[in-house]
C-alpha cells in the first residue's frame, strides 16, 4: 500500500473543488482528508473480514485444502489467456541473481509465482508450475546454481490476505522443475540464506502463520540441500516467527536472525511483543543468544525489526526498529558485530518513511563495497551514504513501498530493487537512474470491466497501482490513482467509464478516463466499504447504482443521485467488523422496479417497488459478495458468500427462485474457498469465481461443478464479466493479471 497523490497518468484529472468532507472510514488518515487512506491496515482489514467466517480467523492449511479440492475437480472448456497488463508488476517480496548464468534474476511476486529475467530485468518469464502455490515469501540461489523458494507471504498487510504457503521448494535446473524439501507448516518464509562456502547447506526463517499459533516457527538449518531439517533457533511464543536469516558474508559462522511477534484475529491484530528481536550465532547457527546491548530489550512495544550486513567493513551491521503499533522506534548501527549498538540520528525523512506501518518493510540493505552507504525499505527508498548521519527519500523516480534489493556481483553498481510496483534496476548503486522492467504479468486485481463494443478494451482496479485502462497509450495505462476498485465500462458507449479508489470515492468519466468527474459527495451514506459497488441497470445504463450503507440511485449517467433505500446493515460491529456496508447491487435485467442487495454482514434485500419497500431474504450469512439476477425472472437470483470455512457446512452459493422465500445450497462439490462472484451465462450457464479460480456448472442441474478451461494458475479470482455478444468470460486474478476464454 502507498502513500501517493490521487492521479491520473494519462490526461488531466478534473475534481470538484471545493468537495464536501466525506465520512472517515475506518482505517488510518486524519478526519476529513480528502485523499485515499493511507497504509496497507485498510485492505488487510477488508481482505482479511472477507475472507474469514465472523468471529473466527482463517484455518489452518485452508487454501492448501482447498486447493486440493479443486484439483480433484474435471476441467472443460477452452483455454485460458492471458491478455495483460504485461507493464505494470506488482509486489515482489525478494529477489536473487544466478550466480551461474549472468543477467539472470528471479522476482518473487507475493501472489504470482516466481518468474526468471535472462536480460538484467527487462522481461519476466514464469520460473514456477502454475498449478503450484502463488504465494511467494523468499527467493535465494546457492553458489552452484540451486534454487530455493520458500512460500507464504510474510508481510501482514497491502491488498493480500497473506496466503500462506506451502513449504520450502528446491530447484537443480534454474525453475524449470521444483521439489518440495519440507517444512511444509511454515505458513509463511521470511528469508533463505545459504552458507557460501557449502551450497548444500541453508537457513530458513520460517514464519509460521499469521493466523493460527504454532507449526513450524524459528530458523532452521539443513546440511544436505533441504534433505533433513533441524531448527537451530526456537521461538520463545506461539505467534512468533523468524522473519529473516543472513549468513555474514565476512564470516559464514556468523548467522543473524529476526524473530518477530505477529498475529491477526478477528477483532485486532497485533504486529510486535516480547518475542521480537535480533538474534546472533556465532558457531554457524548452533546456539544463538538475542542482541541488545543499546538495542531496545524485549517488551510489548518492541515490533518488526530488519538488519542489514556489511560486506566490505566486518562486524558494521545496522539494525532499523518499528513499533508494535507500527511507527518507526528508531535506527541503530554496531561495529563489533552486534555486541553494541549506538541509535543514529532519527531526521523526519527517516521517521516518517516507515508511516504507520513499519511493520510492512523491515529490511535494510548495505552497499557491499561501502559500509557507510545504506538503503532502508520505507514508503520510499531511503538513502545513507555516511553512515546514517543524513539521508535522503526517493518516492519519485520508482514507485513506493520497498521489499526487496540485490547488488549483482558482475556488475559492482548494478543493484536491483523489488517493491510494490514490481522490479527496477539502477546502475548507480541503487542511488537513482532506475529502469522499470518492460514484461511482468504479476499485477493484483480487484476487478475487472470489459465494453462488447470493443474486446481490446479492458479496465481494471488493482492493489496499489490505481485503475488500469488498455487504452489511451501503448500499452496498460493508471487512469485513477490510490487503490483501484469498482470499474465499469458503459455496455452501449465504451466511452463512459468510472472508476474508484478506496472507500467508495468514485468517478465519472464521458471520453473513455482522460477527464474524470468525482462524483462520491453527491451520493448520501454514513459509511462505504474499501470496495465500494457501483453498477448500471442493465436495462437502460443511464440509471446507476452506489451502494454505501444504504443504496443511491441515478438517472442521469452518475451526475446526481438519490437514496433509495434506509440502511440495510446492522450497523458497524466491534472493531468496525463488519463495516455494515453494501458489498452487491444487482438489478433484475427484467423487472427494472426489481433491485436485490448483499451487505458485508450477510444480509440479501430485494425491493419490487424500486425502494419503496424493502424485504430482508436472508440474515446471519458470512459476507455477501455478489448476487446475480435471471434475465427472464426477477424473483430468480444467486447469491456468493466468502470466508474460509472450519468444517462447517454454511453454503458459498444460494439460489431462490421465489424471490427469497425459499433457498437452496447449489455449492455442491466446489471447494471450501471463498467464492468472489457469480455472472449468468447462456442456456443456464452458471459461472463462478473462486479463491481456487473459476467453475462453471448448469442451472438445470444445480450443484455439479466443473472448472472451467484450463491454462489458469493457481490464483485467486475476485471478478469475473460475461461477454455474451462475443462469447468470452474475462476473469481479474489477485496476482496474475487478467485472463479470458472463450465460452459457448
């Protein structure tokens, strides 16, 4: 998550100014701030409340399960493509150069794979099976080539609900095959550090799941290239894991760790405790003993920490300290390898690099020919060459929130950097003349629209990197900035277009997002979700719809609006969960008086008098992600829950066919995964998206499911759009870009 202007790349950007103040969601940002919240608290709130059953966290192995489940499923259908964006990226979390083949780098995208550049990062290509785990954590290369991935994403926040993964892999053959070697309960991997000296012989900080307590917790050494594992390096709690492990490159038989406190609930999460610190081995990871010595002692207050570790100068290191609460707390530096430590200076550019979120960075990266020149992970790219007495913020020239970064040994200037927009690469030690890669698919999507005038034309809101467009430049361009959420592409004028960004703020555009019209004051709610639904009568698109905590109504293509309804939620929950917010509209294609509406407290509401009246249909359900409506029948409609379920039996899709009055579970043998949406096809078509991807199965024979296609990776789909006209289905994956198929 960013912190950036609201923008608009191509084009000007027409506000309203001055605009009334809008209701603070909850979230970080100061009352009445007319910009997207700040921080990546937001959409981890949301992601995570969608994902997980009310009152209960996400299951252990719940996406493994459910990913076997789907495995289990038969395919049919057409192929599916992958139609871009190819320019944009997205977050990688670490990277490794190969020390065998020059120019070769691999990125690991944080739920997209491992992918493998062969020209010093210009292009990415896939180095990861697709039917294997997206979620990515480390990435490290021994000295004879072997590669080793550690999955599940460690970082608790952005747009991802932090898929846990699936183990430590191994490759002997740059990414073309991979074996699982173990520690397969690690939930998530921080770091991989492999001794120079012994390819055969690696660290792993495992670090655990951020959901559920235990499983494999701490750092862990193998001396056979992943064969046999011992953990070297306990955990002192549950809930603390090993978020990183570095091998001196001064002394191989000096090991350093971080352990960090960490974990999500229902109702608060907690990034920081007494288990938090760093920790030294100085007989190659045997025994270990925590560092203090000027470094904070353990405490509640004492959040994620990163260090980083000289090269050219033994013993420097550098440690940066956050908060539980996420501020920064302060930076430190030791010459006698950890024994002591001195605090530096603490310049507002420093401190307020990390915004409120430290815990989203906590890396530190030193200039292995220059002990004195340091770069930090913040919302920008920090920047020391003294030392840490003065530092300088680049938050211009690439874009924000940083991972990862890697010195390429052939080339002593040449550094690479991974962070939320993708991979860089500078040949400037990482001191500025970046270049963006021109090929990486990886980019997360929350939605996707799609114009039957013109199937080259393809929208979208994506994590971090704003609403994308595939027209107005060469190639995918931001046409709305902040997180992308709602698009929508007028059915009969491909030119009218809206867009949004967090929080239901959304406008109106006229000439395709070249001049965009903020529309969001003139709509009435007391609250409106991360994801805002707003949506066209698909009778006539010149009514709207824009569901805050009641629903509005427009006539005129968006300029005005009118609420039709009262509130349909029960009101915000403890710790603002639920939000009590609309999630769905869906007008009946043949009853415009028809509209039906699902709440983030799983609550459906139909209205046959266009508001009048309104009749709750369902209550007391997980999050209600989307309802689609028979085109013939208005009282014929399905409804998607999400959440992740602990052996229960609660239904991912309903049908009624009596306006509500009746219902029945057609979830048959899809998998027990979140489903994000459902769209009607022809002759009865059903189609689905799911965290394990997409299903097709029949109205007429309710409950039999088939994945639909084939070609797909491993990815969660949040929307889906139905192109009858032309005969596709276009699907937004959260990691991988955009897809399409063709369909009867």
């Amino acid at each position: 998550m960013r912190v950036r202007r609201l923008l608009v790349l191509a084009g000007a950007l027409m506000l309203l100014a001055p605009v009334p103040a809008l209701a603070d969601p909850p979230g970080t940002g100061q009352p009445g701030e007319y910009r997207p919240v700040r921080g990546p608290s937001a959409p981890a709130e949301h992601r995570f409340l969608q994902k997980a059953v009310r009152g209960d966290t996400i299951p252990r192995h719940a996406h493994e399960l459910a990913a076997a489940q789907a495995d289990r499923i038969p395919a049919a259908g057409a192929p599916w493509r992958s139609i871009g964006p190819t320019n944009i990226g997205g977050r990688i979390v670490s990277l490794a150069l190969d020390p065998r083949r020059p120019d070769t780098v691999y990125a690991a995208a944080a739920s997209g794979g491992l992918w493998r550049s062969t020209d010093a990062g210009r292009t990415f290509a896939t180095a990861w099976p697709d039917n294997g785990t997206q979620a990515m954590g480390a990435v490290a290369a021994a000295g004879d080539g072997t590669l080793y991935v550690g999955t599940g994403e460690p970082n608790p926040g952005g747009g991802s609900v932090t898929y846990e993964g699936t183990g430590v892999y191994r490759s002997t053959d740059g990414g073309t095959s991979w074996r699982n070697v173990g520690l397969r309960d690690s939930g998530s991997v921080g770091g991989i550090a492999i001794d120079p000296t012994d390819s055969n012989r690696l660290f792993v900080a495992a670090n655990g799941s951020l959901y559920s307590a235990g499983g494999d917790r701490g750092v862990y050494l193998s001396a056979n290239g992943g064969g046999s594992w011992r953990r070297v390096l306990d955990v002192p709690n549950e809930f603390t894991g090993a978020v990183d492990v570095q091998i001196d490159p001064t002394d191989p038989k000096r090991v350093y760790a971080v352990l960090w406190d960490h974990r999500r609930t229902p109702v608060k999460r907690t990034y920081g405790g007494v288990g938090s610190g760093v920790h030294r081995s100085t007989d190659g990871g045997l025994t270990w003993q925590r560092l203090e010595g000027g470094l904070p002692p353990a405490g509640p207050e004492v959040g994620r920490m990163g260090i980083g570790v000289s090269a050219s100068e033994p013993g420097r290191l550098y440690a940066i300290v956050n908060s539980t609460a996420g501020p920064f707390a302060g930076f430190y530096t030791s010459a006698d390898a950890g024994d002591s430590w001195t605090r530096l200076p603490e310049p507002d550019v420093l401190k307020s690099s990390q915004s409120s979120f430290g815990w989203w960075f906590g890396k530190v990266w030193v200039d292995p020919d220059d002990a004195r020149h340091v770069h930090v992970a913040g919302v920008p790219l920090m920047t020391t060459k003294d030392g840490g007495a003065t530092w300088t913020a680049d938050d211009a020239s690439i874009h924000v929130d940083h991972h990862a970064m890697v010195w390429d040994p052939r080339y002593p200037a040449r550094a690479y950097l991974g962070n939320d927009g993708g991979v860089y690469r500078s040949d400037a030690d990482g001191d500025g003349g970046w270049v963006k890669a021109e090929h990486e698919p990886w980019t997360q999507f929350y939605s996707v629209a799609i114009s039957p005038q013109d199937v080259t034309r393809v929208s979208g809101g994506t994590q971090d990197n704003g609403s994308l467009r595939s027209w107005g430049g060469p190639a995918f361009n931001e046409y709305l900035g902040g997180d992308g959420e709602e698009n929508i592409i007028n059915p009969r004028d491909k030119d009218n277009v809206f867009a949004c960004y967090q929080y239901g703020n959304c406008f109106r555009s006229t000439d395709g997002g070249t001049t965009m019209e903020f529309f969001t004051p003139g709509t009435t709610a007391d609250r409106r979700n991360w994801f805002t639904p707003v949506q066209f009568d698909p009778s006539d698109p010149r009514v709207l719809y824009y569901g805050g905590n009641r629903l509005n109504r427009s006539v005129d293509n968006g300029v005005t609006w009118t609420p039709i309804s009262p509130d349909l939620t029960g009101g915000p929950g403890q710790d603002t969960y639920p939000y009590g917010t609309i999630t769905t509209v869906a007008a009946a294609p043949s009853d415009p008086r028809t509209i039906w509406v699902g709440t983030d407290d799983g609550r459906v509401w139909v209205t046959r008098d266009l508001g009048a009246t309104w009749a709750k249909v369902l209550d007391g359900r997980p999050w209600v992600t989307r309802i689609a409506v028979s085109e013939r029948d208005p009282a014929t409609a399905y409804v998607t829950l999400s959440g992740y379920r602990s052996g229960s039996d609660q239904p991912h899709v309903l049908m009624t066919r009596s306006a509500g009055a009746r219902w029945t579970d057609i979830s048959g043998n899809l998998p027990s995964a979140p489903v994000n949406d459902v769209v009607l096809g022809r002759a009865g078509q059903l189609y689905v998206a799911t965290d394990q991807g997409v299903f097709v199965g029949s109205a007429f024979a309710a409950g039999h499911w088939l994945r639909l296609g084939h070609g797909m990776p491993r990815v969660a789909v949040d929307d889906i759009e139905y192109d009858g006209r032309n005969h596709r289905l276009v699907a937004a994956t959260f990691g991988r870009g955009i897809y399409e198929t063709t369909v009867p």
